[in-house]
C-alpha cells in the first residue's frame, strides 16, 4: 500500500486558503488491529476566500472501500484518484461527504495515524497523520468540530477515549462496546486523538480561577501507574501557572493524558487528550533521575500550554510552526523558571542552544525558525523551529517587558482564539500592544545562522567614558549569501573594579538610569558611550540572561573574566565567563596535542578558577555544578576550524583528571556537605545538593584514586535513588572500574522488567567513550531486550551512541559512521521520522578532517542512493550533501 515517496518541496509562498472548510466531521471507528473500518461524514461548504473548483482529500495507507456525496454513490466522472489523495470535480458549494475504509493499525510501524503501541491502539496525527486514518483536507487551516464513536472488543479495549467530552457509551453483543465523544472547540485535523485499550487511570480535580471543576484523569498501563503521580502534581502546577502568569484558563471540564510506550516524540497535545511517550509521564525515585523528573514536569507543562497556544489560537500552515512552538517552549521555560532557580534553569537552556541549535544553525540543514520550504515537514521539528523560536519571542519580551508583553498576548487571544493565524499574526499583536515598530525584528522569522557580535571597548579616563562599538555580522547558510543586520537586545550592566555595579548614563542623557539596561542593535555597528565613570574602567557584563541567541566576542582578558565570574550580579554571565576561561584553557590543550605537544598538567588559571567556584559552593550548589562542569565537546568543537576529535578527548580527559587532583580536598568536602542523609526528597534543594554531589564524585573518580573509587563503590551499592545509582554506575564504567562488567550486569538484571531503566542501561554503554564502541554497540543489537519498534530503545543505543559519542562514533576507520547507515537504512523502512533524525548526525561531515568527510560524505551518498527510501530520510541526506 505504500507509495514511492514525491520529493518535490512545498513553498510557503504557494500557500492558498482551502477552497472548501468543513465546518463538521463525524468520525465512526470500529477498532480491530488488523482491519479497522472507519467512517468518516464530513460537511462542506465553498470557502468565500478559497480558490478553483476542486477539493483535495489527502488519504494513505488505507483501501477506499465507499464514497458518497449526498447519500448517492459519486459517479467515476466527478472525481479521481491519485496515490495521495483524491479530487473532487467541481463539488457543488454545500454537501456532505461519506468515506469508508480499512486501515491497518497493527501494521502501522511508522507510528503516525492509528497504531498499536504494547495492545493499546493509539493516534499521532500532527503534522499529517490524519490523513492516514481518513481522506480529508488535512492541512491545520480547515478546523472542525469532531464527534467520535469508538467500537471496539470490551475486554481488550475497556477504556475508549477521544478529544472533548464523554457523550454517550453501551454495550454490544458478542463482547463489544461502543462510546461516543464530542468536542465542542473547532480543530484542525492533527489535534485529532483516539486511545482504545486496558488502561489504569489516576484521577485528581483542578478548579480554576473562574470555578470550573476540572476532572484530570491519567492513563497508563496497569503496571505504570504507580510511576505517574508526579505527571499529574505537574499538571496541576501548570493549569494553576497558567492562570496566573498568563490569565488562561483551561476550557473543557475534562482534562486527560495517557501514556504509551512507542511514541515518536515526547507527547502531543491533542485537545483535551494529551498523548504522552512514557519517558516523558513515568517518575519514581527508583527508576527516574532528577533530569526526569524535571523533564516530566516540563513536559506536562508544555503541552498543556498549548491549549492555548497551538489548540485555541493554531497555525495557517506547517512553516508557521515556531508560531505554537517557540511561544510553547518559552511559557514552559518560564514555567520551570518559576518552579526552581531561574539561573540555573536558563544556563541549562543556553547549554542546549549552543550545543544543538548553534551546531545545527553551522550545518549544511540550517534554517530559518520560519523555513520557507521542506520536502518532508517531520524533518523541520528541530531545535531551530523550537528552541531558537522560544529565544525569538524571548527578545520580544526583554524589548517590551514583561507587562507590555502580556498586553501583546492577550490582544493576541483577543484577536485570534479560534482561529488558524501566522507568525505575522502575533508579532503584529505584540507591535500593536506596545506602539513599537517590529519590522526588522521580523528577520528573525525569515533569516537563518547564529549571528556574531564583536564588542570593542574604549575608556576615556579623563572624560570617565566607555564606549561600546558593537558589530553584527551573520555567516552564510545554504540559500542566504547575505544577511541584513537584526534587531538585536542586549541586556546589559557595568561591573566596577572594586566589584560593585556602576549605574547606567548614556551620553546625551542627563542622569543615570538604574544599573541595568537593554542596548538595541539594529545597524551593522553601532556605538554606546556611557559617562560619569568615576572610579576607573568598569568590565562590561553583556547579553546578561542570554538576551539573543547569538556569538559574542568581548575581547575579553582573563583577569576581567575572573571578575566577571566573582562580582556580577547575573547568573549566565557568571556562568559564562567561566566557560570561556575553560574554554580557552581547554582549546590551547587540543592546540598543544595537535602539535605534538603533549602537556601532563593543566594551566594554573582554571584548576584556581574552579578553587574559587567550590568555595561559594555552599551559597548555591546547583549554580556551583553548573559553574564546575566544563564546556561539552560540542561547543568546543564548534569553536575550531577542523573538529579535532582526539584533540578534544585528551584536552577533556586532562583537564578532568588534573582537577580531580589538584582539589581532591574540597571535591570530597563538597561531595560530603552535599550528601543527604535523611530520606529521599525531590524537592529543588535536594535535587541542587545532589547535582553538586555527583559531579564532585565524577572529578574524584577522574581522578582515578583509591579514595574516589571506593566512594562510587559504597555509592552505587547504597543508593536509594536513580540519580545516584546512574551516576555511580556511569563513573563506574566510564572510568574503567574492574567491576565494570559486573555492575552493568546487576542492574540489568535488578531492572529488565522497566523498560525505561533499560533504555538508560542501553544509552549508558553507548556513550562511553572508547574505541570499542561501534562493536559493543552493535553487540549490543543483538540483546534479546533490543528492539526496532520501540523508538526510545533505537534512540537509547543509537542515538546515544551517533550524537554522544565523539570518540566512539567519529573513530578514524569509519565503522561508527557504517553502523549508523546500515541500520538506519533498515530502520527507514519502518519508521522514516525516527531514522531520518539519526541521520542528521552524518550532516556535519563538512567539520571533520578530510579523512573522515570521505568517509562520512560516502555512508550518506549510499543513503541517496538507496531505493525507495523514505523523503524524510532522502531530504537529509541530500541537503546534507548539497
Ligand atoms: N507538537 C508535538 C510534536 C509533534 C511531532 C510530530 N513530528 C509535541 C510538542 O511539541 O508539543
Ligand atoms: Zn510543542
């Protein structure tokens, strides 16, 4: 049933209105996993805005058993079919349409449409899966109001769920049953959502703001549900978030999620039934670390976010989806800002925009967060449309503030609930609210790369006067030769030389403004000159809170980055400071390694620097592990011409093991002040302490003595919690313990039966960084626990094991890079979305040395070359090649 792929792209300037909206659709499910029928009774009516006289029903893998307009057959003449769709000819301008067909979800390996996921049939249908359930106009700009009857066998399927409320249910013979739902709130297709299966529930109650009970009601299989009491706490904190930071209430009196083990993504946010990758619900002390945690609350947040921002107000088109997912991504940052230390929580943040979205913005799939084409719209999930989308609307809010931003979003609401808008849409909202012109902000929406700021500094001692020349400057990306400058804000203060802030005059103005301000840069250069600096030349502390996702160059020297470090007042650039210093110590050793030089001790600036850090660690231990960790190899490769991959492993390596060393003493006080006796708690306090903690425990293990050894020992036998067992376990092998082995084979044993425990298991030995990699991990293949059909298993050992191995997969002989394209090849035959995704790890061959780029740029010529492969996968490889 499945079609040669089309690889033509589609155009963001093709867009047309639909030429038909189909303001209602009944939707009739009569559930078996191999033959399901479904019945689909949709109204038309012509779209006064639309044009031509055909309308386009998308439909796939599924046989066309009917067709009737009106109730009458639709004659050969007044309609074709093509492999994706049909048309119909010239329909008149009302009428009702009736579509049965068969589909397959036990088939169904790609899990988009209806699937079987562990026996509990389930939906994934954004951005285009609904059109593998029915023919329909599936494109997010046709909204309707759905009713839904679900069949299905009673004792397989006693739980059957669908968006919006519970309307009717019965029994049937022969052991059936049947339930009815309705959603009230007009949709478009991919917020469509189906669970059929034997499913335990955890209920709770939320009443908003307004008075309206809400009934929450969580789903997983029986077995999971002791893991899913933290989902629903998360829940019920950002329902409540939601109300207080943005005014919004949540609309339907039933709230539900369910939980299913092979899932894509991380959760979908249909309306009224989240749907939700069991990685992202289940977290138990035992099984879950405090990264988990964290993200399930995160996640939980997120989607429910999107109730409004997604469901309420969605998008025209697929190019507008940084609209719902950079504004999402940003409310669940601020959410998680809000719950913990919003320092700590917007370092992390900036680790993964310069670790990702930086790494991708320098590639050959670099994008704008609004692309103007694709081939494949899976493919444009990416940290660019997400993570950069939520720093675009960051910037919105550090130009307006927080309460003109508010005024912005709620006009937005104003203007658009219901209704399927553009980014144009909301920005617009946002320059109407505050009287601003945002014209040139808009190029964040159409310009792709990370833009480059370069800071010249001049004091004036007898005018007391700094100036700032700052320069912008954004590198090529495929298609876009030449940039225009952006609007860029930077958050700014003056740290004096006795560590004190100096307040803020701008030339031309008559007194000081406070200590902290936002500088606009609009021009290609600019000028800011600041006076009445009594007290000698301050050291400029810029882009505080990372205010714009761009590369700052400040010239900084290192004394000025140890003030930085000791005295200024923001978090990031603390934070930052620290980073450059050990960035600059740990690229001078890639240097030395590259030139044959191979130094055995560590410069004396970072081992004091790292000193200083541990002795304010008691002030706040989570921002002391985030001071302490050292830059990831993917930001240090970013900063080199060639990414010299055994440079940066005996740079890291060094730099641990000589730390480890020289503060052996204050390593092991950190790591006991920061153990906690008492019982386990996951409260932000505790979650900090144990972050310090583990880290302190990695350096002494690095270390590689006696003392440091026997404590991962005792840890990893005692622990009473997954954030210290994984960690012990980690140090364990990574460090090449003699009870490696054994170890590894405990805690398979203790936990084969939580198949999250063993997706870490799987991801712990991939990373570990050796030559032996490429084999253990294809060893690791062969695992009876190994699965292709479980997204999260392929993704624990291949993923890992492609995007966090820098060793391991980069080895010089090519085997990582074979590995990945062999199975990745026959991974795309099940499941394009998942495949295509490992692949874009062979996308940055164009970093490596000439050796490697053969090897890497052959493994994805074979990709291409490969016949019928999917256009998810082929839309990478070529780009990739281009
Ligand atoms: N909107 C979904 C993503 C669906 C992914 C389809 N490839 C999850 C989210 O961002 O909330
Ligand atoms: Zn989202």
């Amino acid at each position: 049933m499945s079609q040669a792929p089309t690889r033509e792209p589609v155009y963001l300037k093709d867009y047309r209105p639909p030429a038909f909206l189909t303001p209602e659709i009944e939707l009739d499910f009569v559930l078996e996993p191999e033959a399901t029928l479904v019945t689909s009774r949709q109204t038309f009516r012509r779209n006064p805005k639309g044009e031509g006289r055909e309308l386009v029903l998308f439909g796939e893998n599924q046989d066309l058993l009917a067709l009737t307009l009106n109730g009458a057959p639709l004659p050969p003449e007044r309609w074709r079919k093509e492999s994706d769709r049909i048309v119909l000819l010239d329909p008149p301008d009302e009428f009702t349409l009736e579509v049965r067909s068969r589909i397959d979800p036990a088939a169904n390996t790609a899990l988009m449409g209806l699937y079987i996921s562990n026996g509990v049939f389930c939906t994934q249908c954004e951005p285009e899966g609904f059109r593998r359930i029915t023919y329909f106009q599936d494109r997010p700009d046709v909204m309707a109001r759905y009713r839904v009857r679900i069949e299905a066998d009673r004792s397989a399927c006693p739980v059957l769920l669908s968006n919006g409320n519970p309307i009717d249910r019965g029994d049937l013979p022969g052991g059936r049953h049947w339930a009815l739902w309705e959603d009230p709130f007009p949709k478009p297709s991919y917020l469509f959502a189906l669970v059929a299966g034997d499913l335990a529930c955890l209920e709770d109650e939320f009443t908003t703001r307004s008075g309206r009970k809400v009934q929450l009601r969580l789903y997983s299989e029986a077995a999971n549900i002791g893991q899913c009491h933290h989902a629903l706490a998360s829940l019920k904190k950002a329902m409540k978030w939601d109300e207080d930071r943005y005014g919004l209430e949540y609309d339907l009196d039933l709230f539900q999620i369910v939980a299913v083990n092979d899932f894509n993504f991380g959760a979908m946010e249909n309306k009224g039934l989240n749907i939700f990758n069991t990685s992202a619900t289940l977290a138990r002390a035992d099984t879950s670390t405090d990264f988990d945690f964290m993200n399930v609350e995160r996640v939980i947040a997120h989607e429910y976010f999107h109730n409004w921002t997604g469901d309420r107000v969605t998008c025209r088109d697929w190019f507008q989806l940084t609209l719902k997912e950079g504004l999402t991504v940003f409310r669940d940052q601020q959410f998680s800002a809000d719950m913990h230390s919003p320092g700590v929580k917007r370092i992390g943040d900036v680790v993964f925009i310069r670790d990702v979205q930086f790494a991708e913005d320098a590639g050959p799939l670099a994008h704008p967060i609004r692309p103007d084409r694709y081939i494949e719209i899976n493919n444009f999930y990416t940290a660019t449309v997400y993570q950069k989308g939520a720093e675009v609307i960051r910037m919105l809010h550090t130009l307006l503030g927080e309460e003109t931003y508010r005024k912005g979003i709620d006009l937005y609401f104003q203007r658009h609930d219901g209704q399927a808008v553009t980014c144009e849409d909301f920005v617009q909202a946002m320059a109407d609210a505050s009287g601003r012109d945002l014209g040139q902000f808009m190029r964040w929406y159409s310009q792709a790369g990370t833009p480059e700021l370069e800071v010249r500094r001049r004091f004036d001692p007898d005018r007391q006067a700094l100036t700032l020349e700052i320069a912008q400057r954004t590198p090529p990306t495929p298609g876009q030769e030449e940039k225009l400058p952006f609007h860029i804000p930077i958050r700014m203060g003056l740290i004096g030389r006795d560590g004190t802030p100096r307040r803020l005059q701008l030339e031309g103005e008559n007194e000081p403004k406070g200590t902290e301000r936002v500088l606009e840069l609009t021009e290609p250069a600019q000028r800011f000159t600041f006076i009445g600096l009594e007290g000698g030349e301050p050291v400029p502390s810029l882009l505080r809170g990372f205010s714009a996702p761009v590369k700052l160059d400040a010239g900084y020297s290192d004394d000025e980055l140890a003030h930085l470090m000791a005295h200024d007042t923001d978090d990031f650039v603390r934070w930052d400071a620290g980073q450059r210093l050990a960035s600059n110590v740990l690229l001078a050793l890639v240097g030395d390694h590259a030139a044959g030089r191979a130094p055995s001790t560590l410069d004396r600036r970072l081992i004091d620097a790292f000193a200083k850090s541990l002795d304010r660690a008691g002030e706040d231990p989570a921002f002391a592990a985030r001071m302490l960790s050292l830059p990831s190899s993917s930001y240090l490769g970013q900063q080199m011409q060639v990414i010299d991959v055994e440079g940066i492993r005996f740079a890291l390596d060094l730099a641990r093991r000589e730390l480890g060393r020289s503060l052996h003493g204050a390593w092991l006080a950190a790591y006991r002040a920061n153990t906690d006796e008492g019982p386990f708690s996951i409260d932000t306090a505790a979650i900090a302490r144990r972050s310090l903690k583990n880290l302190a425990l990695a350096y002494l293990a690095y270390a590689r003595d006696e003392e440091g050894q026997a404590l991962v020992r005792t840890q990893y036998a005692r622990a009473d919690n997954m954030t210290d067992c994984l960690s012990a376990l980690r140090l364990i092998t990574e460090t090449g313990m003699p009870e490696s082995e054994a170890a590894l084979a405990s805690f398979y044993e203790k936990w084969e039966k939580e198949p999250l425990v063993v997706n870490k298991w799987f991801s712990l030995q991939a990373m570990i960084e050796d030559e032996a990699a490429p084999e253990r991990v294809e060893h690791l293949m062969a695992h009876p626990a190994f699965t292709w059909s479980n997204p999260n298993r392929v993704r624990a050992l291949l993923g890992s094991f492609a995007m966090m191995n820098l060793v391991g997969f980069h080895r010089r002989d090519g085997a990582g890079y074979r590995l990945l394209t062999d199975k990745v090849l026959e991974l795309d035959r099940r499941n394009p979305q998942v495949a295509a995704r490992l692949l874009s790890a062979l996308g940055r061959w164009r970093r490596f040395d000439e050796h490697r780029q053969s090897l890497m740029r052959a493994e994805l010529e074979r990709v291409v070359a490969t016949p019928g492969l999917s256009r998810d996968s082929y839309e990478i490889a070529s780009k990739s090649l281009a």
